[in-house]
C-alpha cells in the first residue's frame, strides 16, 4: 500500500536571496535540503527580510517585510494566517528587524496562528535589558528554540530562563564535499607551487583580517612560497556606513608591509560551487576575528566540514568547533602566535594532515542533508498538533481591525506586489 501523507505548507521568515548575507544563504540552503527529504510533501513559503535595496525576489518568496515599517509585521502575520500554514520558521538575527533590538518582529509572532520554530543565530550573553526582553519574548512565543552549539543551549537556560524542553540543538548545515583534492584545484586556480591560506565571508572591522596581514612577513619569511586569500565582499551594512575604508586600510597595510606578491583580495560574493574550490585549494584557514562574543559562524563551519586546517582566535564558535584537536587556537590580536601556529602546520604534513582529518571526521554530522532531515521530522512530528492562541489586538491603522481572508489578501497584493498567492 502506497502512503499518501498531507503537504506541509512551511513558512520562513528571513533574509533570503539575492540578498547577501550569511542568514539569507542559510535559508536558501535549509529550504533546498528540507526539500530533498520532505520531496512533494513539503511546501515552502517565505517571508524575506529586506533592508535598503529592493530585491528582485522569486518563488519560494511570496511576501516581502521592509525592516523599519512597523505595519508590514501586522500585515505580514495577517498574510500568513490567511495561508494556513502547518508551521513557521523564524531565522532569527536581531540586526534583521526593526525597532530596538530587532523588537517590530514580535508584532509579527504574536499574531500568528501556526507554531513557531525559531533559529537563533546570536545570543548574547549579557544583554542590555532591551535586548533580553526581545529574545525572552521571542523565545516565549515560538514551540522550538533551535540553537547551533552546547553553548547556546546553557545560555538560554542560564542567562534567559529558557526551559529546556524548548531547546534542541542542531547544527549549522554544511556542503558534503569530498575530502581534499588540494592539487588539482590548486591548479585550476594557478596557485600549484603555492602554500594557500584562505579566509572568505563578508567583510568588516571584527575579522581581524589586519592582524594575519601582520602575520605575514614571519610566514613569508619561513616559506616564501605561501598565498593568503581574503575571498569576499565587504558587508552591505558596512558599506552603508562607511563604504569600503577597512578593505582600504587592509590594502594599505599589504603595501607597507611589501606583501603584495602573496596577498589575493577577491572582492566578490562568491557561488557555493566557487566556494568550494577554493577551500579545496587551501592548506589552512584562518578567522583571526576580534572578539569572542561569536556563537555561530557559517564560514568556519563549512571549512571544519571541508577537512581544513583551522587556524582561529577562540570565539564562542571556534571554541567548540575546533575542540579535540580539530584545529588551532590562537589569542586574539596576536599576529605572532598566528604566525608561529602556521609556520608550524606548513613545517610539518603529518600534523597538518591529522587536522584536516580530524575536521572532516567531525563535520560529517553537520552536512546539509542530515541538517536537512532533521528540520523535516520537527516540522511535521508532533509540532503540527500545536494550537496557539494569537494575540490580535495589535493596531496600527485602523483598517487592519477585522478583515476577512479574501479582504486581507487583496489588501496585501496591493502594497505588496511580490505576493505571489492565488
């Protein structure tokens, strides 16, 4: 007998593509490997985040939230409601939404009839009293809390009072690449005489990326054969605020220092596949970031799933992906300890290889399609069967009182034209 199970019509609220940012390609990643799991039976919807410039969005977006209009989160949830959907997922970043800690997106959750699993990509651990109350408040609103390592899950309980049958941990999903192919993709970027060292991700001032400039010349210095790649674009928001003076500043310090011989910027938001050849290039990687205060990072990540060699400064992140000898942790600000860190590395293969193995080892767990898997069975396990009560009194004209659902869609195709419903 063939089992015939109902569609599960799911809704994201998030950044999304062609929006470049780390969330929005996590969206985009988690929908497509959901997908593969859920085939037929799974229905996407989104509901993208947009700040600034107006995307040219596709399906699976049907409704676009611009960041700092109070109103399009009451339209918004009315839209959704108006869908039925099975479940809502929520990327949550609070530099996403509107209003003081992000807080106009409770004006959405709120009114929302379907349950809530939200994904929390930063949690600080100590909050002003603005930005407690907006992640309490999310946290209170939303069935599942899904945080990406241990240290999330004690500091939602510890610091929020978040009760742990809430939380589950899941990973951040990765590519599942194969396991070092250097040579070859090294020659197919003409890099093959080269040691490669790459940090890729957007860019801004908490990188760090001035203090591996600094490590430099010992590097160069012990193998003068040795490239650093710096693989990306500067962050939209900082480009906003202060257009590209930090990427300038770096090319000013590769000048003084007279490393332009194995220094490479590619200023460029780069396809996965591109991604992937360069971190099949590279020898080591390395995220010299400046604080600690880092919970989740999609870029190391990937790079402990494509079997590198981390070299990293010990952000929450890096603390717990590189444990057990996956990688090397070095202090922050301190070009001399990263550059004796990899000077070590390239000295010698074995331990090199032992990393790279280590890593790899370990992100089979993370891979998109088990990630994938795992949001598929939350989405319809149990979760379905929640029935909250939405809170509706929330007005902020009057004409969004009462509204039935033909009403609210009309209303809704009429501001906001990217609905693609019928």
């Amino acid at each position: 007998m063939i089992r015939i199970m109902e569609p599960r019509k799911i809704a994201f609220i998030s950044s999304f593509r062609p929006r470049k940012c780390g969330i929005a390609t996590f969206a985009s990643d988690l929908i497509e490997n959901v997908g593969k799991t859920g085939g037929i039976e799974f229905q996407p919807s989104v509901v993208a985040m947009q700040s600034g410039h107006e995307h040219k969005y596709t399906k699976p977006v049907e409704f676009v939230i611009r960041r700092d209009v109070a109103v399009d989160y009451i339209d918004a949830a009315d839209y959704l409601n108006s869908r039925n959907f099975d479940a809502i997922s929520l990327q949550h970043e609070f530099g996403l939404f509107g209003a003081e800690a992000g807080s106009y997106i409770s004006l959405l959750l709120r009114r929302l009839k379907a349950p809530i699993v939200t994904t929390l990509h930063t949690i600080l651990e100590r909050p002003s009293s603005e930005y407690f109350d907006a992640l309490v408040d999310i946290c209170d609103e939303s069935e599942i809390v899904i945080v990406m390592n241990e240290r999330g899950v004690h500091m939602l309980t510890d610091t929020y009072g978040v009760p742990k049958r809430k939380i589950k941990l899941i990973p951040h999903g990765i590519p599942d690449i194969s396991f070092n192919h250097r040579g070859s993709q090294k020659r197919s970027l003409g890099i093959h005489s080269r040691k490669v060292i790459l940090t890729f991700g957007l860019i801004g001032r908490n990188k760090g990326i001035e203090v591996m400039l600094k490590a430099m010349p010992a590097i160069i210095k012990k193998h003068p054969e040795t490239l650093y790649i710096v693989l990306g674009t500067t962050h939209p928001e900082v480009v906003k605020h202060e257009g590209n003076s930090y990427r300038d500043e770096l090319l000013r310090i590769v000048e003084d220092l007279k490393i332009q011989n194995h220094i490479i910027f590619h200023d460029r938001f780069v396809s996965d596949q591109e991604l992937q050849q360069f971190l099949s290039a590279a020898d080591i990687y390395v995220t010299p970031y400046l604080y600690k205060e880092q919970l989740t990072s999609g870029t190391l990540a990937f790079a402990v799933g494509a079997g590198k060699a981390v070299v990293s400064t010990p952000y929450w992140a890096a603390e717990e992906l590189l444990a057990q000898g996956r990688g090397v942790l070095v202090e922050f600000n301190d070009s001399e300890q990263m550059a004796l860190a990899i000077i070590k590395l390239l000295d010698d293969e074995v331990l090199l290889n032992q990393i790279q193995l280590r890593a790899y080892q370990y992100g089979r767990a993370m891979t998109w399609p088990r990630i994938g898997e795992t949001y598929w069975n939350l989405f319809t396990e149990g979760l379905l069967k929640v029935v909250r009560i939405p809170d509706l009194k929330t007005n902020l004209r009057s004409s969004n009182v009462i509204k039935s659902q033909p009403a609210i869609i009309n209303t809704i195709r009429a501001r906001n034209p990217i609905s693609l419903t019928g």
